[in-house]
C-alpha cells in the first residue's frame, strides 16, 4: 500500500512541477514578450510618410545587431532617416536586399556594451505607395554581439511598431 501511495505523491509532484512550468512560460510571456507584439494594425494611406520603430525586449552587453525586414517594396518606399536609438551604437547601415533589408549597426572601439529591457533599437522612414496596412513588416534573423564578442543567432524578442508622422 505504501509503494501505491508513493506512486501517487510522485505523480502529484510531477503534475504540480508541470503546472508551475506552464504558469512560468505564460508569465514570462503576457509580461515581457506580448507588450512588444500586441500592437494592432495601423492603417497607412498612400502618400503618407510614416515610422517604422524596431524594439528589444532585452539587451545585455549588446555591441552591435543586425536583422532582416521583411515589407512589399513596391507598396512602400525606403525614405531614408534610418538612425539608431542607443546612443552609442554609431554605426548603422542597411543593405537592400531582393525579398527584405538587411539592418546592421555596431559600437566601435574598446568600449562597454548597452543592457536594458523594452530597449528601443532603431528607426527608418518609408512612405506609403498604396494603401497598406503595418503588418506587413516583419522582423527576423536578429543576430547580436556582446562586447565580449560572443555572437547569437536567432535572438527573439525582438520587433516593429509602426507610426504614421504627422508633420
């Protein structure tokens, strides 16, 4: 009766470690991951110039980066004003490429890499050829280096908010 009953705890311990496993994974989620991804989308008439922002839900050490964009290059046009927004990331350069852009940016001398959360990375301008509407971009294949030069492939967390300007 006693190996029955400790068959039993076992399975209560197991199915309460899976629990907690899941409540972990859907946590890490709602709180870190889906504030950067639950934006719905913006609707863009065409002729109106607008801003893609990129996003890093976080960032350690972080020396340069680079990702693909993925947009309709016949609906919008590139208008240029691509600039990083971690000050000392100087160098940013992009590369069209026949399916997307190549964004890459890097620091450069002996200096620290950039940490934080909810960490705004870059901007670009485009105008609207046609109407559109912002889902259409998409991010991936984000490659980082650290300082220390340790370089990472496939980083997720990362992503784009679109804004229309208004000036």
């Amino acid at each position: 009766m006693t190996a029955i009953n400790s068959i039993f705890a076992n399975k209560k311990r197991l199915t309460i470690t899976i629990i907690l496993i899941i409540a972990a994974a859907i946590g890490v989620y709602y709180f870190y991951l889906k504030p950067l991804n639950n934006e719905k989308p913006v609707a863009i008439g065409s002729g109106q110039d607008f801003i893609v922002t990129v996003y890093a839900s976080e960032v350690q050490n972080l020396y340069g980066y680079q990702f693909n964009l993925y947009y309709d290059n016949e609906k919008v046009s590139f208008k240029g004003g691509l600039k990083s927004s971690i000050d000392a990331i100087g160098t940013i350069f992009k590369k069209d490429k026949e399916e997307h852009m190549l964004v890459g940016a890097t620091m450069i001398g002996d200096v620290p890499g950039f940490s934080g959360k909810n960490v705004e990375v870059c901007s670009l301008e485009f105008t609207a050829n046609s109407d559109i509407d912002s889902s259409m971009f998409v991010i991936n294949r984000v490659n980082t280096v650290d300082a220390d030069q340790n370089y990472l492939e496939n980083v997720s967390g990362w992503s784009v908010k679109v804004k229309v300007k208004t000036e």
